[in-house]
C-alpha cells in the first residue's frame, strides 16, 4: 500500500470524524445562504470519512482520489466565507496570511489527492 494514500486517508478520516464531534465549529463557517448548516456538516463530514477509507484501498484510490479534489474545490466556498467576512474558526480569526496557508493547504491537497487517483504523475 502506498504510505502517501495511508497517511492522506488517516487525516481524511481524523477531519471527517471531527465533524459529527464538534458540528458547531464547522457550521460556523457554512456560508449563510446555504441552507441547514449543521445537515451539511454531518454530510460533509460523512464524505471525508468514506473518501479517507476509500483512497487507502489501491482498488478504490483511482475514484477516491478524484472525488476528493472534487469534494476539496466544493468545500473551498466555506473557507472563502470565513476569509472574506472575517469568520473565526473554532473561536480563532485567521490573518490574511493564514488564511493564504490554507488556500494553499487546500491546493496541495487537491494535488495530493490527483496524485493518488494517478491523474497527476510525478516528474
């Protein structure tokens, strides 16, 4: 097994479970025009738990490591939310500096994520 694929799919899980412990830190950052925020965090949070077990089988990295840079581009409007109206998370306002961290946090991710499936292969 690809020790990449473990460890990518180990903080998938850690983050998915995370999200049915504490609901309220992830629903705070929901944007408001989206409706049921608290629904959308246990959703979510089920997402990053199948997509964790997922991408650590070499049978299911190829459609695991797709659905989650997917699933990383879809989730991003929440992070710009938090960035744009100044929105702790957890109880902790991020400076513009941390929020470009996690923009780029987010970035390497997707990439990890395609490099997993096999879309993006290493020089």
């Amino acid at each position: 097994m690809n020790i990449l694929a473990i460890i990518y799919g180990l903080f998938f899980i850690k983050i998915g479970m995370s999200h049915f412990r504490e609901p309220e830190k992830f629903a705070e950052i929901i944007p408001p025009f989206l409706p049921f925020p608290i629904i959308l965090v246990y959703i979510t949070g089920a997402m990053e738990l199948l997509g964790g077990i997922a991408i650590i089988y070499p049978e299911t990295q190829e459609l695991a490591g797709r659905f989650l840079a997917l699933f990383l581009v879809g989730v991003y409007p929440a992070n710009l939310y938090m960035w744009t109206h100044d929105v702790p998370f957890n109880g902790t306002k991020f400076s513009t500096q941390g929020h470009i961290l996690r923009l780029l946090m987010q970035l390497l991710l997707i990439a990890a994520a395609l490099y997993i499936s096999g879309d993006i292969m290493a020089a």
